[in-house]
C-alpha cells in the first residue's frame, strides 16, 4: 500500500498500539503520534518504539494526520470524537476501534459534521485480555478479520485507505451494516465476556471462595481468561449494546433452563446429544479459521 505520512493514534494500549507497530513492521507508516489520557502510557510507549512522538488535542498534532485511529473505549468516543472535530485537516481520514458500531456511528454524526465523509467506522475482532502500551504485538491482527461499517456518505478515498491499512497488518477486511455488526458481536463476543465476569463474580462471592478457587483448574482457567479483560472497556461495551445484549442473554437463559430440565430428570440422551452436537459445532469453526 502507499505509505501513510503521519498516522495519530489516540488510546495507545493493546488496539492501538499493535495497529501501529503492524503497519511499521509493514513499513506502510511515515510517522506514528500517540496521544491518551496517561501520560505514563504514552511514554511507555515511546520507549517500547510504538510510537515516534506524543501528541496532543491540538492542531499541531491532527491537523496534518493522514490516518486517525480512535482505540478508545466506546464510552470514551464521544469526548474524543468532539475534541478533534475542529482539529483534523482537510484531507484528514478518522477510523475507529470501537466494538460496537451503532452508537459510534451515532456520535460520529453528531460531533464529526465537517468530517463525516472521511469518518470510517471499524471493529478489528481480534484481542487478547491484556491492556496498555505493554500489551501491544504487532502479530496481533494477523489472519484476523476487520468489520467496517462506512457510511452511505463516506468518501471511496476515505474507505480505500482504512481497508488497505489494516490489510497491510495481515487481516482481512469486511463490511457489515452497524446494526448486524451489533448483533453478530452480541452473541460471539459480548455474550462470552459477561458470562466470564459473572462465574468469576459468582465464586468469589461464595463464603467458601478461597477452597473453590483453590481447587479451580484447566477448565475454569479457560472459560474465565478473559475475565481478566479491561473492565472499564468491557462496562462500555456491554451498556452500548445492551438491547441485543438482554435479548442475547435472555436467550442463552432459555438455552440453561433446557440443560437445567434434562439434569433434573436424569436425561442422559440428551445431555450427551447436546454436548456431543456443541463438540462437534466447536471442531467445526477450528478447523475453517485454520
């Protein structure tokens, strides 16, 4: 891809910061400004070589940006969103990160008028429960998909850049609408971590917490990983998509209340053929990413 002059990313943690170090290990990027609310964080990530320089909500800093990516949380997106508005260039193209779409797209027509046409929404569906300029790899969106969401106004030249970045970190790039990219991420993303946080919660709650966790293993380990995922992103996400969230979840009750009734009266057919069913669904998704 041409290589992009000056690249500002705002939010330097796991997102944005492998974004940045992807595209210089592609040598598809000039120049990289961090810019974030820890000042601690940006210098990190100076030192880690993520970034070539720290920014501010300035001119001097967006003003002759090629790319913007917004790695924040979503609950984040409208302050940042409305601090860069009269700060961006002309010829400025604005992406996010956010993992939910419609809300974004929601604030984007509000506080980014002047820009909207260069605004592209995206959701890279990658990430590890690790946060911060420390996090950050470069590998991280290899063989990964992106989603993009543009708009009906958004400009080719905007959507050309944004898809060829991200293609330049070894993922692959989609289009959904903002409302089936909610819908989709409800149910394989969102609907995972709440249930994580809420069997954590649940045993440590329980007066003999300190023996259950001591006898906790493998598959606790496993299904609870990424309850250790930052929770002022994942409060964000959850309160920006709750309607298909509730609806979700109302639906994976149903889905227990099924298994709660075949326990009851001893259906062991049953159970088998639903664990047996769900292996074989697992088995089936592994193989088609390989």
């Amino acid at each position: 891809m041409a290589r992009i002059g000056k690249l500002v990313v705002v939010g330097v943690g796991l997102i944005g910061g492998s974004f940045a170090l992807a595209l210089k290990q592609a040598r598809a990027v000039g120049r990289v400004v961090g810019v974030g609310r820890s000042a601690a964080n940006i210098y990190r990530a100076q030192e880690l070589k993520i970034i070539d320089a720290a920014g501010a909500f300035d001119r001097a800093t967006f003003g002759d940006a090629e790319l913007v990516l917004l790695a924040v949380p979503v609950g984040q997106m409208r302050d940042v969103m409305r601090a860069i508005a009269p700060l961006v260039g002309e010829k400025t193209v604005v992406t996010d990160a956010g993992s939910t779409k419609e809300d974004v797209v929601a604030l984007a027509r509000r506080e980014l008028k002047r820009s909207l046409a260069r605004f592209v929404p995206g959701h890279p569906i990658a990430g590890t429960e690790k946060s911060g300029a420390e996090a950050a790899f470069p590998e991280l969106y290899r063989d990964r998909k992106v989603v993009l969401t543009p708009l009906a106004g958004t400009a080719p030249r905007a959507k050309a850049l944004v898809k060829r970045a991200w293609e330049a970190c070894g993922a692959s790039v989609f289009e959904l609408s903002p409302r089936e990219h909610d819908a989709v991420l409800a149910t394989v993303s969102h609907l995972p971590h709440v249930l994580a946080y809420a069997l954590v919660d649940q045993v440590a709650r329980s007066r003999d917490a300190k023996r259950l966790f001591s006898y906790a293993a493998g598959g606790f380990r496993d299904f609870t990983r990424i309850a250790s995922s930052h929770p002022e992103m994942w409060r964000d996400i959850c309160l920006a998509n709750r309607k298909a969230l509730v609806a979700e979840l109302g639906r994976y009750q149903g889905e227990l209340e099924r298994v709660k009734r075949m326990l009851a009266r001893g259906d062991g057919k049953a159970l088998e053929a639903l664990f047996a069913g769900a292996r074989d669904a697992r088995d089936r998704w592994l193989k088609n990413r390989e």
